[in-house]
C-alpha cells in the first residue's frame, strides 16, 4: 500500500523559507510523476511543481525561480525548497505520486486544477505566509 507523509510546514513572514518533505512509502514503480501541489481556502487546487522519474523538473509560473522540487531516491522522499516566500503563497500543500510515463508528468501541473491525475496523495501540510 503507498503512503505519502508530509512534514515541514509551518508559519514565516514574506521573505522567508520553508521545506516541505515527502515521505513516500510502498512506492516501486520505475516510471512515475511526483509533484507538489496546493490549496487556498475557497480556490481551486493548483500545481506548484513536479518531478519524474528521470528527474526532470517543471514548475507553475507562480512559483519559478523561488521553488525547487528535489528528490533523494534513496530515502523515497520528496522535498520542496521555498524561498522568498509571499502572502499569496499561504495554502495547505500536497504531495502526489503515480506511476506514469514521464512524458505525462509536466501537464498535470495543470491537468490537477480540473481532474485527478494522481491516485496518491498525502494529507496536506500547512504553509502560512504573514505580511
């Protein structure tokens, strides 16, 4: 059974940095999509950044040049650098997984806002960015 553990939110003020993890457990696939992703109170679930299997990266607009996806396949754990942190930025935020051609992954930074591409998802982990 695959469970994804998220850890390393928490409350900064604009500017600031955080780290989310992702601790994936039960995952083997040597094809797959992991992403992160968030959602405010009364908006839509959006894509912040993914990563596949050959480690290829890409980010939603917002976040470029602020965010970096990583993974250490050795510890099956997802991390999630945030820097220059902004108010608009303040979600509760998600780590996925699935296995998929890698191909696939980079859409679901938008595919996410409509359907479900992911069949794993972790339960969220606050971020809150005071002015």
């Amino acid at each position: 059974q695959v469970q994804l553990v998220e850890s390393g939110g928490g409350s900064v003020q604009s500017g600031g940095s955080l780290t989310l993890s992702c601790a994936v457990f039960g995952y083997t696939y040597s094809s797959y999509c992991m992403g992160w992703f968030r959602q405010a109170p009364g908006k839509a679930r959006e894509g912040v950044a993914v990563i596949d299997s050959d480690g290829s990266t890409t980010y939603a607009d917002s976040v470029k040049g602020r965010f970096t996806i990583s993974q250490d396949i050795a510890k099956n754990t997802l991390y999630l650098r945030m820097n220059s942190l902004k108010p608009e930025d303040t979600a509760m935020y998600y780590c996925a997984a699935d296995y998929r051609p890698t191909e696939f992954c980079p859409s679901t930074i938008v595919l996410v806002t409509t359907t479900d591409p992911y069949n794993y998802w972790g339960q969220g982990t606050q971020v809150t960015v005071s002015s």
